[in-house]
C-alpha cells in the first residue's frame, strides 16, 4: 500500500496543504509550505534512487550513500549528524527503499539556513571529501547492520528469499536494499563515485521546506546553496516487464526461530495502477483489525496462528501481496496454509460487505489525516507525491480514487491476482542449534557515525550563523476536574480535525504482586477483549467504522489508554473508549487466547537478542527482587499462572478515577468536552 492511501468517510475531502513550488536551473525542484503553528522547521529531500537503479554485481550502493553521506563533505568535513544534533533537531535521518533515498531533518526555524548549507554541500561536495578510511569504515557498519538485521535475526533472510525467487536474476527488485557482502567488499571507491556522480544530482532530487519560515528568505538560500551545483546527466530508469511465475513454487527454508512461519506472495501491480486501490482494501479486508477475516478464523476462532498480517505493498515497477503467518505450537503449516486458502476462496466466490469495506476505506483515510499532523510527516508525503506522482498535493487525487472501490471491485482483484503461480515459502525451526554467524567486530553498534575519525580542522566556522531564537509560547493547557474525581488536561489544536486522548493510570509494572509479573501489562492489552454491551469484535468493528485507534499499553510506572479520531466522530469514538475503559469485562475465552499468545510471545522472545539483553540488563542492574529488575511483560512462570479473577482485581483496584489523569489534544474546548466526559467516565 503506498503511503498516501485514504478514502473519505461521507464524501469529505482532505484539508488542503498549501504550498508553492519552483525549479533551479540545474533542474532541482523546490517545495514550499508554510506552518506558523510551532517555530520548526522541516528539511527534506529526496532522491529518485533505490536499489532498483543498481545492476547485479554492484548491490547496496545506494543504502551504502544513506550511510555516507552523514560522513562529511567539502565545507564541513565533519560528523554531520553530531552537528544538527547541536542546531536543536528533534528529527534526523535518512532511509532507502527500492525506489528513492529521502534525507530528513527537522530543526529550530533559526537554523534553516545551516540545514539547507549543510544538505547542499553533502549534494554538490560530497565526494570532494570521500576518503579509502571513510568507505572501508561504512562498508564494514553496513556488513555489520545486514549481519544483525538479516543474518542473524529471526526470519531476517525472508524478504531477501522472496525477492530472489519472485524475480528472474538481474531484475531490479530481484536483490534487497542491503546488498550482498561480496559486492559490497569488491566495490572501489571509482566504483561507489560513479554511482553517486549519476543519481545524487540536482536534476534527480527534490527538496521539500515546510514549516515557518520566510519564502523569500528561504528561496535566497536555497538559490545560494543548491543554485551552483552541476546538473547531472539525464537518467535512463529501469522499467522491465511485469514478472510472471510459472505455478506454485515452494521453498522450505530451516531458521534460528521458536515458531514456523508461512508466507504467501503474488505478484500484482506498479504503484499507481487502476487495481491498486482495491488490493489494498482486500488486504485491509483479510488482516486489518480483530474482525478481519484471517484474524477471526485464524488467531481466534481455530487458534492456529500466533499471527496474521496481509499486506500489499506497491512500487514504482511492480508490487506483490503478501500474507505472512506464523504458526502456533503443535499446528503445521499445512493446516494455515489451507485455512488461507478458504478465506481467498470465500472472498473469490462472494464480494465482501459494504461494511467491510467501508471500515477498510475509513480506516485509510484517518491514517493519511493522522500523518499530517507533524511538519516532518507533510514534507515526507509532499516529496513522496511528487517523486511518484509529479504533484505534491496527490492526497485528494488518491483518495477520490480509493472511493470508488466497490465490493464488487475486491471480488474481482482477488480472482485476477490471488492465483495458483505464487509462492508459498516456508521458514521452520532448525533441527540442530548452530552457532551465531556474528564475528566479534560484527557485535559493534551499526550506526551511521561508525568507527570515530580524529577530526583535526574546525568546521564551524564554514556554518551560516543561527537567526535570532524563535519566539515561541507554549499552547494553553486547561484544567478541570470531572465530578468523578478525575482530572483532565486539554491542549487546543485546530490545524486538523483531530482530537486525540490518552489515560493515564499511576499503576504499572511496579504494581505487579510479587511473582506475578507481567500482570498490569495483561490487565491492559486485555481492555478492548470485551465490554458489558460490546464483544472484541464489536469493539474492533466499530472503531474501524469511524477511522479511530484506541490502544493501550503498560510500563513499570503507568498504564495508558489512547485514543485518536477526528473530529466530526469524537461522539461515538468517545463512546467506545470509555465503554473499553469503565465496563472491561475480560471474557474468559478472550483471556485463554491472549495468554496462549503471550506465552508463545515470550518464546518467541528467545531468538531475539536484543529483548534476551533488554531483560538482562533490568535484572543485573535492579536485582530479580526489585520491581525494575523484571520484565514490565513478565516471564512464562508468572503469566502461566495468572488468573482470569486476578486480572479483574486489578483492574477494580487500579483503573479508577482517583488514580488517573486525561489529557486531551486536538480540534475541541474544554466547554464542549467536559459534559461528554461527564457522560462517558
């Protein structure tokens, strides 16, 4: 599903983001959007390159840039990401996918001059700095990052499996975005140039501004920065047919992991394509909440999965459907694999409900509202529109598309690419143990500083100096207190029709009675599993009729149930989330299925090093005894033994009132509020 995905709920449009736009004349194109609510600012460009611009033989250039380019260039040949740490950036990275590299930074108003320098210079001047040390240096962080994230990690190898197999040798996504170690070691620096010589140029990239601050001032740096950078040569973009496979192909492949897993690929569309709207709805249709179809039967009602997940991404040249399932103890993946097939059948024989689509399509279009409220999300989705769509302001256009998906349209989909040539690939638990493949240098952090350089010039004094600080005045907070004891905070936000809550009770993890740890996060994750009038699937239904999200979750110190709906739908999402929160019931099924899952959860947890040392850590530094010297999810001992009845104490002790507080953000006053708290709580 490609990330701008929305429909709107009763034919409502999207809010409008303004903004102007312009080229340099080296071919770079500029996006503006003005947000005076907070004095930041975001900076984000994109390069129209992945590694489907690669050829075979010469993989993971592009991830390798993400990397290097935080590595310094011509006019500050220094630790980029230690620098815009210091102008006060609250968001900095950089990522890779298939199709486009993006860098990011949102940093104080002030400092947009300095971020805009310092994204230009590492544009027209990185490679005037590129050293042998500096690539020998992130070659090895990026061996190390595939050796963490890939090689050793449960299932890590599953996407790089998939790609070689959907996919005749040498097509563009027939390798993943890390690469392969051989090519990354026989890559010279000539090599790594070339690459960047090619793709990283004005002409291929488009940079996004959105915030405060002055267009006038800001295209002056802009034009003063990026203007004198060379434009590049024009770009010939891979574009092979559609692939097509010939039958089922299986593939069984032995993993370092507790559960067998199945997954299920088709091929399907490029982003963009007339059929992609309605892929993505049956996606949402078949996974997508504790109603959906294969959540319903699969985790719940014949208990054979731990988890379920269908999904559709979609790229520039093609896209698959994916349904990924890990199998329960003493199920086989045969019986999923079948159970799959049932529901693909049932929704090929009879076209899904209006409802179900309804909630799929609600559920989009809150998710692309949701995604606006940060400058740093607008910038990313305006440059996302405009590298795939050439119109930064596509939100309206896709959505308009999404609406006119029709039951009819899923049952059609599903029999024209849900067919017998796909791939049906198996990762099982190994029968014998085998030692991790992490070398020592290989256990080092994969970041993208890598290895410290001694820096001996100062840098700083090439950096524009800072503007005056920002003025800026945190927004009203009211306070009142419900008849009820229970006190509420409200922030007024009016950008979006979003209001958003979240309940915070003083009991977490360090409530737990002794030897039952874990029980303040069970008694949580099991609010929404049902209610005095409403079943877990009522619960997940009717959240999705309105395109809400409800939550909840324990810590060592609280617990906290969130919520986030728009406007226009706060009556009834309001309705919901305090049904979840004062009339939990804990019905006795819904408590046997969760505590089957979690313990199989925490299994699962032992082919994961990082939860193995989080969990390590807590105990060696508090002690087994202290409260923080457990997992706040507990231990397969302490969840075995809980009690349906202990649960229910719990809540009755804990979830009250006295020992919470609301705080509430978004498109609301408190005199509108209040009465419906009264109501609700």
């Amino acid at each position: 599903m490609s990330t701008n995905a929305v429909h709107a709920q009763n034919g409502d449009r999207l809010p409008p983001i303004k903004y102007t736009e312009y080229k340099l004349k080296n071919g770079l194109r500029v996006i503006m959007h003005q947000d005076k609510s907070t004095p930041i600012v975001g900076v984000n460009v994109w390069y129209h390159v992945g590694s489907k611009n690669e050829t075979a033989g010469r993989t993971g250039f592009a991830h390798l840039f993400e990397h290097l380019m935080f590595q310094g260039s011509k006019n500050y040949d220094s630790d980029y990401l230690k620098v815009v740490d210091e102008l006060g950036a609250s968001t900095l990275n950089g990522s890779t996918n298939a199709d486009r590299t993006n860098y990011y930074e949102v940093v104080p108003s002030n400092q947009l001059e300095t971020a805009l320098f310092l994204e230009a210079d590492r544009m027209g001047n990185l490679l005037d700095a590129m050293t042998q040390e500096k690539l020998d240096n992130q070659r090895d962080v990026v061996k190390n990052e595939r050796r963490q994230n890939y090689d050793n990690q449960p299932y890590g190898t599953a996407g790089e499996k998939i790609a070689e197999i959907m996919y005749p040798q040498a097509h563009p996504y027939s390798w993943t975005t890390i690469g392969s170690l051989g090519d990354l070691t026989a890559a010279s620096q000539d090599d790594v140039k070339a690459f960047f010589r090619q793709f990283y140029v004005p002409n291929n990239a488009s940079l996004v501004i959105a915030g405060d601050f002055d267009p006038k001032t800001a295209k002056k740096w802009v034009e003063k920065y990026f203007g004198p950078i060379k434009k590049g040569n024009a770009i010939t973009r891979p574009n092979p047919a559609l692939p097509k496979l010939d039958g089922v192909i299986r593939k069984e492949y032995e993993d370092s992991v507790q559960l067998p897993r199945t997954y299920l690929v088709w091929h399907t569309v490029p982003l963009g394509h007339k059929d992609e709207a309605a892929l993505d709805i049956l996606s949402s249709i078949l996974s997508n909440g504790r109603g959906s179809r294969l959540q319903n039967s699969l985790v719940y009602d014949k208990q054979l999965v731990q988890d379920v997940n269908a999904g559709h991404p979609t790229r520039e040249i093609g896209g698959a459907f994916h349904i990924t399932a890990t199998a329960r103890p003493n199920k086989t993946l045969s019986e999923v694999e079948q159970e799959i097939n049932i529901e693909i059948e049932r929704i090929k024989r009879e076209p899904p409900t209006a409802d179900e689509v309804s909630r799929a399509l609600n559920r989009l279009e809150s998710q692309a509202i949701f995604g606006l409220q940060t400058v740093g999300g607008k910038a990313d989705q305006m440059n996302s529109n405009a590298t795939f769509y050439n119109k930064p302001d596509n939100f309206q256009a896709e959505l308009d598309e999404y609406r006119k998906v029709t039951p009819a349209d899923v049952q059609r989909v599903a029999n024209a690419y849900l067919i017998a040539n796909h791939l049906v690939m198996n990762f099982v638990p190994r029968k014998t143990k085998v030692a991790s493949q992490m070398s020592s240098a290989a256990n080092t952090a994969t970041t993208k500083a890598g290895k410290k350089r001694e820096i001996k010039q100062d840098y700083s004094k090439n950096l524009p100096k800072s503007g005056p600080d920002p003025k800026f005045t945190l927004p009203a907070m009211e306070k009142q207190k419900l008849s009820n004891g229970l006190e509420v905070w409200l922030v007024r936000q009016t950008e979006l029709p979003i209001v958003s809550m979240n309940m915070v009770f003083k009991s977490g993890g360090t409530a737990d009675p002794n030897g039952k740890s874990g029980l303040a996060s069970f008694t949580s994750s099991l609010l929404n599993s049902g209610t005095r009038s409403r079943s877990a699937i009522d619960i997940s239904n009717q959240l999705a009729d309105i395109g809400a999200g409800l939550n909840a979750g324990s810590g060592w110190d609280s617990a906290n149930v969130s919520m986030q709906t728009l406007t226009k739908n706060l009556d009834k999402a309001l309705d919901i989330y305090s049904d979840v929160i004062v009339n939990a019931t804990f019905p006795e099924k819904e408590f046997d299925t969760f505590r089957s899952r979690a313990l199989n959860g925490l299994r699962q947890r032992k082919d994961n090093a990082n939860a193995i040392a989080s969990v390590a850590y807590s105990t060696l530094l508090y002690g087994r005894n202290h409260p923080y010297g457990n997992s706040p999810g507990g231990d397969e001992a302490s969840v075995k033994s809980f009690k349906q009845s202990e649960i229910e104490n719990f809540y009755r002790t804990y979830y009250r009132p006295n020992n919470a507080v609301l705080i509430v953000s978004g498109d609301t006053t408190m005199n509108a509020l209040k009465p419906k708290l009264e109501k609700a709580f």
